[in-house]
C-alpha cells in the first residue's frame, strides 16, 4: 500500500500495488478527465508527479508517445491512466487546472 496526495486539495488516498493512479482517483471520486478511457490515447489525464516517482511504474513507449504530443510537459508528466502504483513509496500528484475535470 501507498498513500496518495491529491493536490492542490490535499486529499490522501490509500492506494494498492498495481492499480492505476486513474483508477485510484476515480474510486476516490476525484473529479479527473479520462477521455480514452485509459488508453494513453488522449492525453486528459495528465497530471504532475511531485513526490514519489519511483514508486510508480516506468513511462511505456505508449505514454511516451502521448507526453510528446501534449503541450506543457515536463520532467513530473504522466498519464493518470498509465502510472501504476508499485507500493514501494508514498506518491503526492497535482491534478492540472485544464485536466482536472473541474
């Protein structure tokens, strides 16, 4: 287990090995887009990875593919729908204003 921080609300979640941070959001009822939902076709899910990294799965080629085409990316970019929690370490996120679903 690893616990999530939403931010900018500061919510914590308690999250299980393997399961997507898309889904994890969504069985928090935390609004977040997911258009695709979860294919990494999309892109709506973005969301920054503040804390934690390490503690998520690795950036497939799919994911990495879909980071390019979104602008604003950086270094703390991943999809909601593809980041997997590995419960090695907690995780604190921060859901983007345009894809936050609010």
């Amino acid at each position: 287990m690893s616990i999530l921080t939403v931010m900018p609300s500061g919510k914590t979640i308690e999250v299980g090995e393997g399961t997507s941070l898309l889904s994890a959001l969504l069985g928090a009822e935390m609004g977040i887009r997911h258009k695709c939902e979860g294919q990494a076709k999309c892109g709506s899910c973005h969301i920054f990875v503040q804390e934690g990294r390490k503690g998520l799965s690795k950036v497939a080629r799919e994911e990495n593919e879909r980071l390019d085409a979104i602008p604003g990316v950086g270094s703390k970019s991943r999809l909601a729908c593809q980041a997997k929690v590995l419960g090695t370490e907690n995780i604190t996120i921060e859901l983007l204003g345009f894809g936050s679903g609010i």
